[in-house]
C-alpha cells in the first residue's frame, strides 16, 4: 500500500506517542481504582503504592499478558472486514488511542473511576462504524459490555461484603480480635495468592514454555498460596498490641494487622490489572507496528515487542505516580469510609472477581469490580454509608463511556483521513 509505506513511519510515531498517553491515562486511572482502598484507609502511602504498582504491573502483564494481544479489541469488529483496508486500520487504531487517552484523561480530572476496556471498544466501534461501515461492528458483542454495567459491581460487592461479614465473625467480634487478627491473618493470606496464581497458571504461561495439567495447576497454586502465607505470617507477628490505642478505639491494634496484609491484595490487584487491561493502552499500538511491518497484512492478533510491553507499563506507572491521587480519593474515601480490614475486603474481593473473570471469559470490568467492591464492604454496615450522589455520578461515568470513546475515535478518524488519505 502506497500510503503505508510513504506514511508508514510517522504513524509508528504518532502510535507510540499516543499509545504513551493511554497508558499513562490508564496509570491515573485504572490502577488509581486498584490502589483507592489500601491507600484511602492509610494502609499503604502514594510512594508504597506506586512502589508496589511498578513491579506488579510488570510482572501481571508480561507473565500472564504479555506475549500477544489483539489487535481487533475484544472481537468487537470483523477482521475480514479490515483485509482490504489496512491503511484505515492505521488511521482508525492511532485514532482510537487519541481518543481513549483523551477520555480518560477527562474522567481521571474529574475523579471518575471508568473502564478502559469499555472505552477502547467503544473507539475501535466507533471509528469502524464511520470509516468502514456500520455492519462490520459486531454489534451484539455490545450486549456484552451493557451486561458488563450489572455484572461487574454486583459480582465485586456480593464477593466483598461476604469477605468483610467473615473477617468480622471470625476476628473483629471475638473476644480477642488483635489475636485472632494475627491467627487468621495469614489464612485470607494464602487465599490471596492461591486465587492469582490459580488463574495465573490457567491462562496457559506458553511464552514460558510451561504447560500443567489441571491437578499441577492447583497443586502449584497452592504452593504459591502457602508461601505467601508465611512470608505474610512473619511480617504478620512482627505487629505489636497497644492496649492504649484499644482504649480509644477497641479494634485499633487488630486493624493494624490488616496492614501488611494490604501489601498481598494491593499487588495481587495490580498484577491482575496488569495481565487483563494493560493491552487496552498498547494493543491498538501493536496492531499499526503489524500493518507498517507487514506493509500492509491485517492480522487477527500481532506480536507484542518487549519495548512495547515496557512502554506501556513507564507510562502506566508515571500516570499513578503524577495524577492518580483524584481517583484514589474517590475509591479510597469518598464511597464509604475504610479502614484497614474493609480495605483488605474490597481489595481481595476485586481481585479474586477479576482473575475468575478472566478464567471463564465473563463480561467484566476491573473498574466496576473495584467501585462494586468499595460499595459492598460500605452496605456490610448498612445503606447510610454510603454516598449515594458520589455512586450516581460514576454510574453515569459509565454510562458515557463507551459513546465517548466512539465519538472522539471517529472525530479523529476523519481528521487523520483528511490530512493523509
């Protein structure tokens, strides 16, 4: 193709430009939504957080994410479709990125916690719809993400509210919640990482080389699960009662336990995060890569390079570190007040529901499973503790999602196709 092969490189350019901008888009946002709770309650500080994000998302995305990704997001558009026009590809993935980062960006200074998958599928339509036709969007798959609306927060509160019902059964109204903190501690530890590495290990690590059957799945899983127990145990007996604290606040020292457990669902958040929506920031870059490289095939799905990979989790990590401080506080203090334990609850439900998810292939959104979580651990104390016009403003959040996306992906498709069609 003519176009690809005079324009080939400016747009390899403007796609990793723009692919910087999501994913730094996706830092203030996304990963804020995982971080909210453990640093909203005071578990975890800015720096801790972006510590642990940094290495988690690296490690979510290219061990259990890492190795392909596709370039047509979530089968949303027929690739056949693109076969013959793969210089509208081009225009309409560096397009999509624009817009997804724009939106985000949007979202991220107002404080509103919105799913970048959704905004992703809704460019990919979008500039599909404009610039190819309206029959080559799969439309039904669109039922999907409405269902996605439902399913996500209901799944992360029934999940957190049944967690935080059992962490105050079994601890916080005994008759010794700092021991029983202590005792009980490193079992929701082990839960922690035999869930992640469960799934981990389902997914099929085949860029590793490492293929199990289903009893040495749950075998090392749980492996995984009982060294993240005693390492949690250690760190666990390290905590020391103060009966003063107590006197004031009867849950004080057995809150302090739930601390460095924060660390173990903090990073199981992120590495689920990162192994499931850190291709929504550099997927659409690796398919522009594959049609310049390829001068001009359209693939189903295209080589991740490693520097793409790294590309994505700078800019990922640069966004939490430098805007995501609006969405935390959103997540982390102004859905319902957290403590240590209702964090842990809230932040172990979303990543338990985030990992089955992608395990069974249910429509599901990281974000609405994280804001789901927060407001199942606030309804484990009743209704009045949440804020209901804090939860209405990020229900209509998602509700704009998606057209923003389309409508800002084919503003610039146009664009893009006026001044190099």
């Amino acid at each position: 193709m003519e176009i690809i092969a005079q324009y080939g490189s400016i747009f390899t350019t403007m796609a990793m430009i723009f692919a910087f901008y999501a994913c730094w888009a996706i830092g203030a946002n996304d990963v804020a939504n995982a971080m909210g709770p453990p640093v909203g309650s005071g578990s975890l500080s800015i720096r801790n957080a972006v510590i642990i994000a940094a290495i988690f998302e690296f490690a979510g995305a290219f061990i259990a994410g890492g190795e392909v990704t596709a370039t047509i997001r979530q089968g949303i558009v027929d690739p056949n479709a693109m076969v013959g026009h793969p210089h509208l590809l081009m225009y309409g993935m560096t397009s999509a990125l624009l817009a997804t980062a724009i939106w985000l960006h949007i979202a991220t200074h107002f404080g509103w916690p919105v799913s970048t998958t959704h905004t992703i599928v809704g460019a990919v339509a979008g500039f599909a719809a404009v610039g190819v036709g309206m029959d080559v969007v799969k439309w039904d798959k669109m039922g999907t993400i409405v269902a996605s609306w439902f399913i996500s927060p209901v799944l992360g509160g029934l999940v957190a509210f049944l967690l935080t019902l059992s962490i105050r059964k079994l601890i916080l109204e005994t008759d010794n919640p700092f021991q029983s903190a202590k005792k009980r501690g490193p079992y929701y530890i082990f839960l922690v990482g035999f869930m992640v590495a469960l799934v981990t290990f389902f997914k099929g690590l085949t860029h590793l080389k490492l293929k199990l059957n289903d009893v040495e799945t749950f075998m090392l899983a749980a492996l995984v699960g009982v060294m993240c127990a005693l390492i949690g145990k250690v760190m666990i007996e390290k905590i020391q009662e103060d009966p003063e604290a107590d006197k004031d606040h009867r849950y004080a020292s057995a809150e302090k336990v739930f601390i460095p457990m924060m660390v173990f669902t903090a990073s199981a958040m992120c590495f689920a995060h990162g192994s499931n929506d850190v291709a929504n920031g550099i997927g659409p870059l690796a398919a522009v890569l594959d049609v310049v490289n390829t001068g001009g095939k359209v693939s189903k799905s295209a080589p991740l390079p490693l520097w793409v990979l790294f590309l994505g989790g700078i800019a990922i990590v640069v966004g939490l570190a430098t805007y995501g401080t609006k969405v935390i506080a959103t997540i982390g203090t102004k859905i319902t007040e957290l403590t240590p334990s209702r964090a842990f609850s809230a932040t172990l439900a979303a990543a338990t529901v985030v990992v089955l998810a992608s395990k069974t292939g249910m429509p599901v959104s990281t974000t609405h499973i994280a804001v789901g979580s927060v407001m199942g651990v606030g309804l484990a104390r009743g209704i009045g503790a949440l804020d209901l016009r804090v939860i209405f403003n990020i229900v209509i959040s998602w509700l704009i999602t998606v057209p923003a996306g389309a409508l800002g992906a084919a503003a610039f498709f146009f664009i893009i196709k006026g001044i190099f069609g």
